[in-house]
C-alpha cells in the first residue's frame, strides 16, 4: 500500500469497509463515507470478495500489504 496507511490504520479502515460491505455499499460511496481514497476502497472490496463470507480482517490486510 503505498497510500501510506499504517498497518493499524488500515485494519481500521477495512473493519470499516467490511461493515458498509455487509450494508451494500458501493466502493464509491463507502470511499466517501470514510474519506479514504476510492482506489484503497476497492482494492480492499476486490480481496474482501476472495473471503467471503467469512471475513478476516486480518488476512485482508496481509493480503493487501503484499499488493
């Protein structure tokens, strides 16, 4: 992530989006609800939808820092 989000940042955010996912949000407006930018949000939409149902913050934050 060369955002320069911070590990827990990001495990912040992706609870975040994780909770708007399960709502059915959209990338765009989850991305303006929490005021991070729209790419970050669908990175995180696109590996959150390889563990679903069963989401692992955590596996999605590995998954992501490896991008």
């Amino acid at each position: 992530m060369q955002q320069g989000l911070e590990r827990g940042d990001l495990l912040r955010v992706i609870k975040q989006t994780l909770k708007k996912i399960q709502k059915g949000c959209t990338a765009e407006e989850t991305a303006d609800m929490l005021e991070v930018d729209q790419s970050v949000i669908e990175q995180i939409y696109q590996i959150a939808a390889e563990f679903a149902p069963d989401y692992n913050e955590n596996q999605i934050c590995e998954a992501l820092l490896k991008k």
